[in-house]
C-alpha cells in the first residue's frame, strides 16, 4: 500500500486482436495521509468477480491485505518490484511503447504519471524514478510490472483481462 504522499493503482492489459497492447489503470489518490487499502482491494475483488482476469501481479513488500486476497482465491502472482524483474519490465515497456504496440485510454492522471517517470541506469539496465519535480509516478511503475508479468509477446489471440496492483513507495 502507499506510504505518505503516493498514489496507487490498478492497471489493466488486454491484448487485442489487431496485436496492439491495451492499458488502463485506475489510480488512487490520498486525501490525507494514506489510501484506503480496503477500497483497492474491493476493485480487485469486483474486476475478478465480473471480468476473465488471468492474474494479478503484485509486489507484497507493502501490500499487507495480500494473503487475504490470496485466501480468497484471487489469481495472484507475487512480482516483487526489485531489481533483475524491474529491469526487464521498463526495458519491456519502453519497447513495446517505441513499437507502437501500447496504447492507453487517454487517461490525463495515467498519462501524466508515466510522463513523469525518469529512467534510472544501473550496472545491469535501466529502471524507473521519480523525476526532478517528484511527481507521482505509481501508475507508470504498475504499468511496467504488468507489462513485465505479461511475458513476452505471441501472436494476437482474443483479448483477455490482467490486472495489477501496483504501487511504490518511496521515503521522502
């Protein structure tokens, strides 16, 4: 779940017949210190109740309701939001993003948080930051690590539902 000022976010991918990638995320935003953790996981609950959702990635690291979701029989996937994996998914994103192959609904909140992403070099690639203005950037970190558990890409089969929990939190 979000520590102080951050965000958190749902972001859903279906690849669509025409080989094209679709994402949308929907975020939460704190209006006071934290997001209720309880309104996020009601989403999910109600997305795999009335959708064909295949799994959910999910970083447990601040995710404390997770084995309750996992109790309940919700497909999760653990994906912790580290290193080798993290590398692989921005790396993953940005490809499919320069191929024109992701595309989103046009959100102005979603668009502004992977606009606000920075790249961060390592010894091993790159992965995903906060810029210079410390914009929020959940959803964009969400989108990789849906992207990343996706695997790699086949051919154009019919759509179908993943969704990921996604969020990041940072110290100030």
């Amino acid at each position: 779940m979000s520590l102080r000022r951050d965000s958190s976010a749902v972001v859903t991918v279906q690849r669509r017949p025409d080989g094209k990638v679709q994402v949308s995320a929907r975020i939460w935003f704190p209006a006071g210190k934290l997001i209720d953790q309880s309104e996020v996981d009601d989403y999910l609950r109600t997305l795999t109740s009335t959708c064909d959702v295949k799994w959910i990635a999910a970083d447990p690291a601040f995710w404390p309701s997770l084995p309750e979701l996992e109790e309940e029989k919700l497909p999760i996937v653990r994906w912790p939001q580290q290193g080798r994996n993290m590398i692989s998914a921005c790396t993953r994103t940005y490809r499919l993003i320069m191929d024109g192959i992701l595309v989103h609904d046009g959100s102005p909140d979603f668009s502004d948080q992977v606009s606000s992403a920075a790249p961060h070099s390592t010894d091993r690639g790159w992965a995903l930051k906060k810029g210079r203005t410390h914009k929020r950037i959940d959803s964009a970190v969400a989108l990789a690590m849906a992207i990343g558990a996706m695997g790699e890409p086949v051919e154009p089969a019919p759509p179908k539902l993943m969704i990921l929990r996604g969020h990041r939190a940072t110290p100030d």
